[in-house]
C-alpha cells in the first residue's frame, strides 16, 4: 500500500540537525488531544474547508522514486549544513513496512542522514528493522500513566516504552520529547516518575526537549468539522522547573527542542 504525504518541508531546522527535509506521512494510530496537525490523522486523503468555502485537499501518494527525486535535490545543502532527511507524520512507522524500508535504505545508500520522528507506538519489528540506517530518532514520549496516556491520546503507552527499551537496547541515539501540559504531566511527582523509569530501564537519551503546548493550527479543526480541545499553555517559569528538575537525571535539556 502506497502511503499519502501530506506535506514535505524543505529548509526545516527544527526536525534535527542541520538543514533538512521533513516529509510528513499521514495516518497516525493515536488521537492526541493537543495535535496541531490533525489532517495528518487519518490515513486517507481529505478537504480542508475554510471558511469562505475554499476546499483544500489534504495527502496524495508518492512514489519512492519521486520522494527519493524530491528530497536529493537538496543534498548539497544536507552536505553544507549536516542536514538531511526526517521522517515525520502522522505516524511513519505505522506506514506500509516495504515502502518505508525501501525508501529509508535508498537515502542510506546516498549517504543521507536520515531521522524519524515517531510516537512509538509501531510494530517493534518495524522499529528494530529501520533502526541501523536510521541516524537519530525524535520520539515522543507522551504519559509514563498507562491512564492518563490513554484518555489523552486514546491508546495504550505499552508499545511506546517497549519500542523505547528497544532503541536503547539498540544504542540508537534518541532525542526525547515530552508534551508540556500544565495540570497534567509537569507536576513534580509525574516528572519524577518519568525520569525514574527511564534510569530504571537504563534508556541511553542523548537529548530531552520540553515541547510547551501551544495552540497553533487549532483552526484546522473547523475546517476538518471536527471539534478541537484546549489546554491551558505553560509559562516560563513552570517551564524553568521542569527543565531544571529533568536536569538532575540528564545534562543536555532544552525548552522547544
């Protein structure tokens, strides 16, 4: 099955390092209540209705050939900068194993460097058969609470830190990012047990990012007609905390990634 792209952002500087080229995959198995991406969701084509009536539609198909075409026109700057190509979505790992692999082996055979930016929540095959040509991973972790990760995103956590365990297993280098919901998941008992857990199961992070929740995109929803929920956005100082909580576990923590 050919995946649909919803979008592929070139001169992106915030999905690794250096310059590099985001595709972003659509289809994801969880519904986060905070997703500012919510086309990237479902895993079929839809239109977007503003609300002057213009209709927009939203994911087509891609071959391997043209997003391998797409992407390389940019290798002298991945080059130049250190960049190079993430995988983003929606889900990518949740996407058709044979197109993802391909295309993954493809960028590693031009010397590419090649992140995934994941949830977690794949096939652990799949995670353990795209880790040696992946470079780095972006993963999001969302709740420790099997609970909370649940009525937050509407499906389990269990292969979310199963997959974690595996990349660390794997020493793969991975860069975690946790969702910042004030009320929710930044008080200083909920932060404890994420960090003690991840020292428990001796998960090898080379980077936490703090991801503050923010409201941008919010009116996709409308023109999806779907129905969107708020939370409250975190202010600096609560922010501050965290990070200098986090900071007695692991050295190299930022606030935004």
């Amino acid at each position: 099955m050919i995946p649909n792209i919803f979008n592929i952002q070139h001169f992106s500087t915030h999905d690794g390092p250096g310059i590099r080229t985001t595709i972003f995959f659509k289809g994801c198995p969880l519904r986060c209540a905070w997703c500012h991406n919510p086309e990237s969701q479902l895993f079929t084509p839809e239109i977007m209705v503003d609300e002057n009536g213009v209709r927009e539609a939203v994911g087509r198909e891609y071959s391997v050939d043209e997003l391998i075409e797409d992407v390389t026109a940019d290798e002298m700057i991945y080059d130049q900068s250190g960049g190079g190509v993430t995988l983003s979505g929606g889900e990518v790992l949740s996407q058709d194993r044979g197109f993802i692999l391909e295309l993954v082996r493809r960028l590693a055979d031009r010397e590419i460097s090649i992140g995934i930016d994941t949830c977690g929540v794949a096939p652990t095959r799949m995670v353990e058969d795209i880790c040696d040509d992946a470079d780095f991973f972006l993963y999001d972790l969302k709740f420790i609470s099997n609970a909370l990760h649940k009525q937050h995103t509407g499906g389990s956590n269990h292969l979310v830190l199963r997959n974690l365990e595996v990349l660390s297993r794997r020493q793969a280098r991975i860069v975690l990012r946790l969702i910042m919901l004030p009320g929710i998941n930044m008080d200083k008992d909920t932060i404890e047990r994420t960090m003690l857990w991840l020292r428990t199961h001796d998960i090898a992070i080379e980077q936490i990012d703090l991801l503050p929740y923010h409201t941008y995109g919010m009116n996709k929803y409308a023109k999806l007609g779907r129905e969107v929920e708020y939370f409250e956005v975190p202010q600096e100082d609560e922010l501050a905390g965290v990070k200098t909580q986090i900071e007695r576990f692991y050295d190299n923590v930022t606030i935004g990634g």
